[in-house]
DNA sequence: AGGAGTTTGTGAACGTGAGAACAAAATTGG
DNA sequence: CCAATTTTGTTCTCACGTTCACAAACTCCT
C-alpha cells in the first residue's frame, strides 16, 4: 500500500479531476467576487455545474482543506488550487499566426487575468509585421528560438492554416516549448513529453449536430435515447 | 440479449466515439484530397491520431462497412460517417456576441465547408448593427426570435462576455434552440434535452499549466509521473 | 482450386471515472 | 459537557472507455 500526501509531489491527480480544477478555480473566484468567504460543497458544485460528491473527490486529490460541518474557506481553498495548477506564477505564452483568430486571442483579457502572458504575436506574413495587436508587436516567425530563449517560454499556441501548423509545432518542440494548444484543425505528430491540446470548433459543432439529429429523429421511438445523451 | 442493426436509428453510439467521428472525418476528407481511394484501419488511425483497435471498434458502432483483407473505402466511409453524424444536410447556425472573438467565428471559413452555415450574426451593441461580417450583416440581438423562426435555426453560438451568457442562453432555449456552443467562461444552466459545450480557452492553458509545473519540479523523482500524463 | 497473407470486427480483460452512501469530525445550542 | 446537526472525506459499486488478441472473411498468387 502507498499512501500519498498532499505535500507528496509524486501524488497522481487524475487527468479527469484536473480539467475540472479550473471550473473550480473561476467559481471561486466568482464567489469571492460576492463577497462569500465561506461556501460548501454543494453551493461549489452548484456554482461549478458539477455533482457535490464528485467535487468533493476531487478535491480530496489535493488534500482535506475542507472543515467538516461547515464548508471550504474561499480565499483559502482558491490558492490552494491555483497553486497546485500552477497559475500563482506568471506563465509567458507565444501566439503564432496572428490571423483573424489569432487577433481574438492577443486581445483576449482573459489571457492575463488568469495567470498567462503574451511575450509575443509571430506570424510568416510580411505585411503583418510591425502592427501592434493590443500593445504586442506582430514579429516574424523567424524570430521564434530567440524570444522562447530570452523568455524561457513553455507553451506555445498556434493558430496559422492547417496545412503549417505540424511545421510551426516541429519548430515550437525543437526550442524547448513542451505544451502547445492547437486551434488549427490538424492532427498534430510530436515526442513523448510535449503535451498538446486541441480546440477544434468544427469537432463541437459537429457533436452537437449528431444528438441534434438524433432529437430530430427519434421524435417517436429514439426519443428516450436521444435526451439522455443530453444536457449539461 | 438486444442486438442493434446498423440501420436501428435507437442503437447507442457511445460519446467517446462520437467525438473521434468528426476526427475520422477530417482525416478521410485528407486522404481522399491527396488521392488515395482506399486504406486500412491501421492508416486511418494514423492520420486521425489514434489507436487502430479503438478505430474499429469506433467504426463498428456505425455498421461493418470495411472489407477483411483490404481496408475501407475512403468515398464510402466517408459518407457513412457524414451521414451518421448529420453533416450531409446544411444546419444553420447564429452567432450572439461580435467582438473580438465573434469576427473570428463570422470570417472562419471552416463553418461552411463542414455543414454549417452562418444565417445571422446578432449583437446588443447598437454600434455594431448593420456592419458586415463576412458578407453578413450584424442584427440586433431582438431580432433573434424572428430569425431563429424563419431559418428552423437549431444550434445557436454564443461568444458574448461572461456575465451576458446566462441570459442570452435562456433566450435561446425559450425559442427553440436545442444546441448551445459556449465561448464565454460561464457555467450555463440550461433544460433537459438542451445540450451544451463550451470552448475554453484558459481553461486548456491551465491544464497545459499544471502538467507543465509538474514536468519542472518532478525533475527527479516524479519525472516518470509527469511524463506519462503526456503527449498525444 | 487451395494455401498464404492481410485486415476487419468483436469478445474479453483491464483501467479509469462517476455517484451513492456513510463514518468521522467539526459546530451549535442547551 | 453532551446531544443534535451539519458537512466533509472516503469507501464501495457500477458504468464507461481502452486495449489486446484472435477468429472470420477477404484477396492474391501459384
Ligand atoms: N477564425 C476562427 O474562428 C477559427 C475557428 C476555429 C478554428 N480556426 C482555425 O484557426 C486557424 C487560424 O484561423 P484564422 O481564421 O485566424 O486564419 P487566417 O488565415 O486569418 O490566419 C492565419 C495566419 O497564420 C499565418 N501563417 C500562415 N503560415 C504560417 C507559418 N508557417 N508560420 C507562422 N504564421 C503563419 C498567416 O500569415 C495568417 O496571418 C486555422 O487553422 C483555422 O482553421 C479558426
Ligand atoms: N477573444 C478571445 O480570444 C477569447 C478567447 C476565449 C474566450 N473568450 C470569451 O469569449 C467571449 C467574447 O470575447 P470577446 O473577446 O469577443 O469579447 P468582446 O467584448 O470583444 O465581445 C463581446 C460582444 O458581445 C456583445 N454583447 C454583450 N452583451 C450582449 C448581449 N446580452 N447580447 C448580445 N450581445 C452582447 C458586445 O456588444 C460585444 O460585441 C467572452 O466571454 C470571452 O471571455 C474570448
């Protein structure tokens, strides 16, 4: 038998507990924004949108920062996540291809409230060299290894065409970058140790055309089958 | 025992598999451009990024649409796969919010080409109606009921700020809309038989954030831990 | 025609995650 | 100080998802 610690850092959280950690992180947050210094499992899991039991289990990954009969201290138990995230620190984070989508991210405040910096906005088209992007300058690509290097840069974002994006993401991994998200709708190749992950709009429409399908067809027979694969 | 045929419209595709769907449809969609008329499960899976059981099994779900000892027709499956997730008919779709991220999604040209057409772009800033966006003019948000009406409009995006999207997702389902994919970070409440996804952004930057903390300070011990929790 | 080789479709084993249920630990009121 | 009440942390069970492994089914070559 091994028993873990919290302090233990070798402790696994699962990879299905992590992804909820933000959702906790920002309900928190909203709680505390009101005012609310203590709250309970359940109002939490309510403002999360998640089951009370299972937020509990997740939070006892972390360790017990729970008082029984009485609830989770807010403040408390938000920096206990983010630090175990790992967002009380400063995350610097490249953009690379400053398209029509890539304007939306380096405008995007979100970005810097939740831990994360733009030290840079790179693209391969000459003529957006120069222009400034919500107080970024747009530098050539080129100038990649150089700003990962004096930055110490460990997450990359791409968001050029499908077709130049497992290029960008070879050159991202052969400086040293070891997390990139990926809007570009392309099955990214990379070494084990690099993390990637994917927003793929079209793949959530899609999703959501299939049960609206389903909805639409199985008015009489389907229909049992079709709300259950259902709502939030 | 319940045996479901590939043409019983209540069998049960688990959601696993129809997330991966629209991957193994972009990947056919790739194949076929460069050619290629058949290929086995073992290529597929490559070009989708998966295991080739899981593929199969995947595909299985669908019907036995492969031939033993050659592979898939790639024309074949694909339509197979179009027609099981719903994009072989066009859906319309309205976009709520045109700011930053609201332009992005109006100009992205992938909406059209995979089955999905932008039929109205709505905004509650009075600033912004009459602009257009991709040839499509900025409507009030109002006129959302009317639209919503007259285009049978069943899936609705939402890339307004957080504190509106409550709001302007309780609008939507009161008209009818049954699918709601969310931009804005904010837990949405929604009925029975609404289905909901949302795209977050910082949320994947956390996740990326917290496997990233572990690959530095598990240098020693853990190291073996962080990196399994690894790549694609 | 028959055997060698290939590749699908699926049964079975394994691992991970979700939710119900409850004992343990704290508070509150008498 | 003790009993009643609240709420956490954890155990147990079930469902879901992944992967292996292989028989069945097909092609191709001789
Ligand atoms: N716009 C959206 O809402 C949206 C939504 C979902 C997904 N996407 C995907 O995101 C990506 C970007 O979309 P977009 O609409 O911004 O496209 P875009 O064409 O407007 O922008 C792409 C940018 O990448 C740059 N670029 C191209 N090759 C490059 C390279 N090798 N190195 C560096 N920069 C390079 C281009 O110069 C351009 O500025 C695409 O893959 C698209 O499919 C976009
Ligand atoms: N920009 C990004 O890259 C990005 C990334 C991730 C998430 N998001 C999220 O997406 C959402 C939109 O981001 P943005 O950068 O485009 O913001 P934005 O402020 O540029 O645009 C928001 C738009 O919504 C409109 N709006 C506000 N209330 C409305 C209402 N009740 N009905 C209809 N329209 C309304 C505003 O007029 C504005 O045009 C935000 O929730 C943001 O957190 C943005």
């Amino acid at each position: 038998m091994t028993t873990r610690s919290s302090t233990d850092p070798t402790r696994v959280i699962p990879e299905a507990t992590v992804a909820r950690l933000p959702v906790y992180l920002r309900a928190l947050t909203a709680l505390a924004d009101s005012g609310i210094r203590t709250c309970s499992s359940e109002d939490l899991a309510t403002a999360a949108g998640v089951n009370s039991a299972k937020l509990r289990k997740d939070l006892s990954y972390l360790g017990s920062y729970g008082t029984r009969g009485v609830g989770y201290d807010v403040d408390y138990l938000r920096y206990q996540i983010a630090r175990e995230i790992g967002v009380t620190q400063d995350w610097p984070v490249v953009i690379v291809g400053i398209g029509n989508l890539g304007h939306a991210l380096a405008n995007y405040s979100g970005f810097r409230s939740r831990g994360f910096r733009v030290v840079a906005l790179l693209d391969a088209d000459p003529g957006l060299i120069g222009q400034t992007v919500a107080g970024v300058a747009v530098r050539p690509f080129d100038e990649l290894e150089a700003i990962v290097q004096e930055h110490d840069v460990a997450i990359g974002v791409i968001a050029t065409p499908a077709l130049a994006a497992q290029g960008v993401a070879d050159r991202m991994v052969a400086i040293g970058i070891t997390s990139i998200l990926n809007f570009a709708p392309a099955v990214l190749a990379v070494p084990e140790g690099v993390d990637v992950r994917k927003v793929d709009l079209s793949i959530e429409l899609q999703i959501l055309a299939y049960h609206e399908q389903r909805k639409a067809n199985g008015a009489g027979a389907a229909a049992a089958a079709a709300a259950d694969g259902g709502a939030a």
